[in-house]
C-alpha cells in the first residue's frame, strides 16, 4: 500500500511524495520516470530486468512504457520517495536525436551534488503542499540533469538497434489503436489478437519485443491515465469514474487504480494540486 503526500501537477508532468510500506508489482506509465529516496527504509526497484538501488546514493530513471518494480524490507519503517511523471513530449523537445527520444539511458542516476539540489527545492515545493511558481522550473532542472546524466552512464548501442527502435509492427501499430478506441470495454487478448491477425503467443510476443511491455500492461496504463485525467478535471465521483472506464464497481476500480498508481483514488484526488 502506499499515501501520497502530496501531488502536484504541472505544465509537463507531475512530482509527488509517497509513503510506501508494501511492494509494488510490475507496472508501467506513458510518462518517464524518475524516483528519489527521502527517508525511511531503503528500497530496490527493477527497471526492465535492472536491479536499481533506492537510497542515498542513487535514483532510478524509467522510459515511457518500460516495465518496473518495487521492493522494499517487510515490517519496519516505511520508504519516502519523490516521484517524478515527465510527459513523453519534454524527451521529444528536449532530445538532441532521435535516438535519445522518449528515453532515459540507463537506469541508475547518480546522486550528484546538482541533482540533490534540485531534488531538495523540488521537495521543498511539495511538503508545503501549495501551488508554486517555482514547481515547472524545479521540475524540469531535476529531470533535465537527471536526463543529461543518464546518456552519460549509457552503454554504446549498435546501430541496428537505434533503426530497429524506430519502426514498429503495423499489427502491433493496429492493436495500439484498438486498445486506445476501447480502453473502456473488457476486450480478450484472445480475441484482441485474432483482430491484427496473429495467434495469443504471438501476439503477446512481439507487443512486448516492439513495445517493452505486454499488452495487459499497456492497457493497464492507459485506464489508469484516463481516470488520473478524471479525477483532475471533472467532478464526476470515484464510482463514476470507475463504471465509465468499465469496473463494475466502485471497489474493483478502487483496487484497480491504487495496484496501478499506488494510492486509491479518493487519496489522489484529496492530495493533488495543479500548479
């Protein structure tokens, strides 16, 4: 289970402190990354296979849509940590090629005395849980040198893997948009998969070579994100939300959005601030 602190949104993603006392299973978001320890028991992330320590000495950067996890010792104290959502369109403008674009590259970030700094102010912002004029500029700096660090540290790649990372499937390119015209049905991977023309193993294998994820994961994603919106701009109630997106109830929604973003619904709504 987890409490947020505080969420904050801004012009380009969203920070926000959480209290983690349990583990959270693999999931994934549309939005990059970035996760910081600021007390507590230390944890461990795996972030696409990688083992990330959480603690003073380093930080973990996640791509949109990579797949992640979180560890943490059973019993104690729990975990504090500043999580950052960077919309996929700041690596877009932000990126000097296409080959970094929407990527971090590589996993681990370095506490460096610049990034602790600006983690510092960016918690500063969100444990005084009032709209700032300084939240953009924060958020940006702390993801900025996180971004500029993680090329960095990247491993070379062959060329065949930067081409190979440009060009999708057209069935997997097909089945990105059935599920983004029907996040709100139950629709079978089965039948998911007959609809692009492949078999259910096939399917779900090259979705994950092409994308990183399977698609449950993705679909996943995107409900989570549509009820995040929800919740931000309409007035619509938890229950509501929940039946709209296809729960056939308020507490499968609820137990749903809190496996997938960490706190319930209500909670998120509660602790959240556009800025």
């Amino acid at each position: 289970m987890a409490r947020a602190i505080s969420v904050h949104h801004g012009s380009f993603g969203r920070a926000t402190i959480y209290e983690l006392d349990k583990p959270l299973t693999t999931h994934a978001h549309r939005e990059g990354h970035l996760i910081f320890y600021l007390g507590g028991a230390k944890g461990q992330l795996t972030v696409g296979g990688t083992e990330v320590p959480l603690d003073e000495t380093s930080a973990a950067a996640i791509s949109p849509w990579e797949p992640h996890s979180f560890d943490r010792p059973s019993g104690g104290e729990p975990s504090f940590a500043v999580t950052l959502y960077i919309k996929p369109m700041w690596f877009l403008e932000n990126s000097k090629s296409a080959e970094f674009a929407l990527n971090f590259g590589a996993p681990k970030i370095h506490m460096t005395p610049a990034v602790e700094t600006w983690v510092g102010r960016l918690a500063s912002v969100l444990l005084d849980n009032q709209p700032s004029d300084h939240f953009d500029g924060f958020l940006f700096e702390t993801t900025q040198e996180c971004f500029v660090q993680s090329w960095q540290e990247a491993p070379s790649r062959p060329l065949l893997n930067s081409v190979q990372r440009k060009f999708s499937d057209f069935r997997v390119r097909r089945s990105l948009r059935v599920m983004q015209e029907r996040y709100t049905e139950e629709t079978p991977m089965d039948e998911l998969a007959r609809e692009v023309g492949l078999s259910r193993p096939h399917f779900f294998k090259l979705f994950k070579m092409q994308m990183g994820l399977t698609p449950n994961l993705y679909l996943n994603m995107l409900r989570a994100e549509h009820a995040i919106d929800d919740l931000m701009t309409t007035s619509k109630s938890v229950t509501e939300i929940g039946l709209d997106l296809g729960f056939a109830s308020q507490a499968s929604f609820t137990r749903f959005f809190t496996s997938n973003v960490g706190i319930p619904p209500t909670d998120y709504r509660r602790v959240a601030h556009f800025v």
